[in-house]
C-alpha cells in the first residue's frame, strides 16, 4: 500500500489499546523513519511516543486541534 500521509486520530481508549500493538506503534515508526506527513491529535502523543519518534518533532507532524489545522495538514500533503 502506498500512502504519503497518515492521520493518527484515536480516542484515549483507543490510543491506550494501540499502545499494545506492535503493528500499531511500527505503522507510526514506518510513517516517520519515510517521511510521510502525520497528521495527529493529543490522544495519539503516546503512541508517538512509543514508536520511538523522537521528542522534538519535525515540520513533519502536524497537531490537528482545529479545522484550521486540518487544513494545514492537507495544504503540506499537496504540497
């Protein structure tokens, strides 16, 4: 599959059962170590995290907090 941005939008409970799953937190690893966009809310900061991104985030990830957000995230990806 080929994507060039991930939107991490998980529930607190949702986010707290990724955290369990390998796959999860490697899907996270994979986006980041290739570069894709990661669109996420604050519920996905643990995940983030645990996927072993570093503390300082890139240009990269974008805090979707508001509508405005959004459309900064889809602005970057067409980019």
């Amino acid at each position: 599959m080929l994507y060039d941005a991930v939107a991490l939008l998980p529930s607190q409970a949702g986010a707290t059962m990724l955290l369990q799953e390998s796959t999860a937190r490697d899907f996270v690893a994979d986006a980041f170590a290739h570069c894709k966009f990661i669109g996420y809310v604050a519920s996905a900061m643990p995940l983030i995290t645990k996927a072993g991104v570093p503390a300082s985030l890139d240009e990269g990830f974008i805090a979707l907090e508001d509508t405005a957000d959004c459309r900064t995230f889809l602005s970057r990806c067409g980019a």
